[in-house]
C-alpha cells in the first residue's frame, strides 16, 4: 500500500502522485508563479512544484497567501524558491502577488492553495489582477485566460464597457459621443451587440434615414432594428459600425464575433476617436487606449464590484455608476460602492449619476405612453420628470421592452387614448412597439437618457469625460 509520507512526497520522488494531464499539457514550457499556503504541509507543496518541474514547467517564484497551521518562516520552508509575502493579510497577499507578477512576468499563476485560505471571493480578485497583467490563471480545475485585445486601432481610443446589462452603458456611449462632438472631436461608434448584423454596418446618424418608420423597414428585413448601433447612430447623430456576437466569457471575451473587422472598418472612415462600446459585461476583443466602466447602482455588490466586476474595474480610468437614487439604490450602497471602486483601482474618477429622458421632439401638451426597460422602481421618477419638464400628459407605462409577450399586452391595453408612443430604441422597441403604434396611427417620438451628475469623487463628469479622452488623444 502505498502512504503518502513526507519520504513519499519528497522532491524528485513522486511516489504515485501525479498532474492532471491536460494541465501537464497546458502548462509545458511556461514560466510559472505557484500560490502556496501554510495550510499545507510543506513536504506536499515541495513535491507539487517538483511535479509541475517534471512536466517541463519553470517555476520562477511562489506567492505565500497566508496559513499558519503548518508553515512558521515561508522563506525558511521554501528554502531555494523566491518567496512573495511573508504572512497572509489581504493586501499583503494582493501587493506581494502585484509585486511577483511585475517583477517575474510569468507565463502562467498556478494556484497550489485551497480553503481555508483562498475563498472563492478572495480567487476572483486573485484572478482579476492576473488578468490585468494578461496572464494566465489556473488551478486543479480551472483555467481563466485573459480577453482579447487586439492591437487593430490605428485612432485615438476609448472603451465603453459595463458590469452588467440593462445599466445604461449605450447612454453612457451616446452621452460621451454627443459631448466629444461639441469639444472638437469626430467620434465614430463601434457597437457589439447579440441582435448586430452578419457583416459589420456603418450608419450615419447625420445623413442616413433613421426614422421610426426606416427602422420598421429594417425589421422587415429580417434585421434587428433597436440594435445598439442603431440607437447610438439615432441619438448621439454620429456614424455607428454596427457588429455581433454571441456569448460571453467570465472576463468579458466574446466566443464569437465579428468586432475586429467592424475596428478595422472604423480604421478607414474619417472619423478621428473612436469609441468601442462593449455589451452587457462583455468586453469589445479589441485594445483600446482608455477605459470608462459603466456600473448600475441597483446591481447587487458582488456582481459589480466583486468577481470580474473587479477586473474591469482595474482596466479603468473613469466609474461611471448609473441610477444613483432612491429607491434603485440607498445613500448608504452609494457611499460602500464608491469606497469599493477606489479601494480597488485607487486613482479612479467616480460619478454618481442618474438618467434623465430626454424626447428627440417636443412632446409638451400631448397623451404619451412610454416604454422602457427600466425596472418599477425607477419608473415613478422618469414619469414624474418627463410631466414637469416635457408637458406632456403620461397616459401609460410599460417596463417590458424587453419582453415581447408581456410588451404587446401592455401596449394593447394602454395604447388607447394616447397621441405618442415615447419609447427607448431597445429589444422590441421597433419591430413590437413602434409597429403595433404605427397601426394605431400614432407618432413614435425616441427617448435619450441624459446623465446628470449627483455625487462622487468627480466635481465636472463633462471635464472628467474630456479631460480623459483629450489625454488618450495626445493634445489639448
């Protein structure tokens, strides 16, 4: 019978032991930072590392993550590797990896340590900074690789990317590109979306016709006419390449996608910025100049600012938190979510902002329905907002945009009585919503969601939103 003693598990004799094939394949020829800890017993690690050195792996330094129970001096333990972090504090164990990733530049992390001391919350934050460094991170059964960037842009950039969907990252797009349009910028949009065209698209929103009545047409088509780009190209007034995708990974990489040729394109317009607008949380495959991160004060903390919410946080040069009021979010979130941001990428810029409609046309004195994809909360707010300030009279309401089944009954029960359908240009806006007011004869006025800042660590989100993209851009 064969024991596992520390004779048994010492360098050089494996005994039984053995490497998972194909991480023995993955990992052949690579230059590796194994995380270790002291809850194992070091004779057991020691043979691990000489298991991986077997399989052709060079191991360049070990990341101490903490435990005490069977390790008293790592360096002492380990006596002939390069040993980071001496004792096992959070942001010990974070500066001491930051330190061995800069200085040793792996091909690979390799993670040795289990529970108690690496959680699976203290893993993703592990994992988020490997990937920052486009490194590779694995483990016993995991393997993380870090998104796509390719190196296609030959333009002054900026990514647009989020944490989530439905939080606002297309206004976000259209503000940014609205504002870079009066500051002496010629943006041009690139858009990814899981309703984009077979081929990339380019729609100029200055020229084109994008009327409701153009977009039905589009639907007609087979084509998915509330498709970012589509909206981008309408309310910024700006020219879009429209692209796909489908999937997404847990960093943000597409499975599949045609965004790198939709950049290329962009490469040959005559526009001089170009802005890169990821979908939901995933992550346009292409390298970007600069970042802004889109969060919604509504998600819960763990998806935004936890997990890789974090990694695409420490990509960033500029929050941006949508729906920043009650009752989405209380003061008391607002203020953990902002101490978060900046504890995990210290120099980042935070807005806190809220979304107010703005109708492409003046709506003042007319019956309206208005639909959106916003959630009930939020709801209450907008109406109250678009009666003050637009004039107008809202006569219906549906939150359901992105739910055909439920949007047709909404519209079929609230059209009734109204003059205009307000509508977001998302999910069914087009080929449900503005179709069935078509048939009724009514007028489909867009709606634009203009950010207002309401707190934060930024004094100016206009300033803040220049100044950065002045920088990428190399002048003044």
């Amino acid at each position: 019978m064969n024991r596992n003693t520390e004779e048994g598990f010492s360098e050089g004799n494996l005994g039984s032991s053995h490497i998972s094939p194909l991480l023995r394949k993955f990992l052949e020829g690579r230059k590796a930072l194994c995380l270790i800890d002291g809850e194992h017993y070091p004779p057991v690690t020691e043979a691990a590392l000489a298991g991986l050195q077997s399989a052709g792996v060079e191991i360049a330094g070990l990341v101490f993550l903490g435990g005490a129970e069977k390790v008293e001096d790592p360096a002492q333990s380990f006596e002939g590797y390069r040993v980071y972090g001496l004792n096992g504090e959070d942001e010990v164990m974070l500066n001491a990896l930051g330190a061995a990733l800069e200085e040793i530049s792996p091909d690979a992390v390799v993670d040795l340590s289990d529970e108690p001391v690496l959680g699976y919350l203290k893993r993703f934050r592990i994992a988020s900074r490997v990937l920052k460094k486009r490194c590779v991170y694995v483990g016993a059964d995991f393997l993380f690789q870090p998104p796509e960037e390719a190196e296609v842009l030959q333009k002054p950039s900026i990514g647009v990317i989020g944490t989530g969907k439905r939080i606002g990252k297309t206004a976000v797009s259209i503000y940014t590109a609205r504002l870079l349009k009066v500051n002496g910028f010629d943006p041009v949009i690139v858009c990814m979306g899981r309703g984009g065209p077979p081929e990339p698209d380019v729609v100029d929103g200055r020229k084109d016709d994008v009327s409701p009545e153009a977009l039905i047409r589009v639907t007609e088509r087979g084509h998915h006419a509330a498709s970012d780009y589509w909206e981008d190209a309408i309310l910024a007034g700006v020219v879009t390449v429209g692209c796909r995708r489908c999937g997404g990974g847990m960093g943000g990489n597409p499975f599949f996608s045609n965004v790198i040729e939709g950049a290329r394109i962009a490469n040959g317009l005559r526009q001089d910025f170009v802005i890169m607008e990821g979908s939901g949380p995933t992550l346009p495959p292409v390298r970007t100049d600069g970042n802004i991160v889109v969060l919604g004060a509504g998600q819960p903390l763990l998806d935004s600012v936890n997990m890789f919410g974090e990694y695409r946080i420490l990509l960033s040069d500029l929050a941006i938190v949508t729906m920043c009021e009650e009752p989405t979010a209380s003061e008391g979130k607002l203020e953990e979510l902002t101490g978060r941001l900046r504890e995990i990428n210290p120099g980042l810029g935070v807005a806190l902002t809220v979304f107010r409609p703005q109708p492409m046309v003046d709506i003042s004195g007319r019956k309206v329905f208005y639909a959106t994809t916003s959630g009930r909360p939020s709801v209450g707010s907008i109406v109250k907002h678009l009666e003050e300030e637009c004039g107008c009279q809202v006569c219906g309401t549906s939150t359901s945009l992105g739910n055909r089944a439920q949007l047709r009954r909404d519209l079929d029960s609230g059209l009734e009585g109204c003059e205009v359908l307000l509508t977001e240009i998302k999910a069914a806006s087009i080929d449900v919503a503005a179709r069935k007011a078509a048939e009724r004869g009514l007028e489909t006025v867009f709606l634009n969601n203009n950010l207002k800042l309401v707190g934060g660590t930024v004094d100016d989100l206009d300033e803040a939103i220049i100044s950065l993209c002045t920088g990428l851009r190399g002048g003044s």
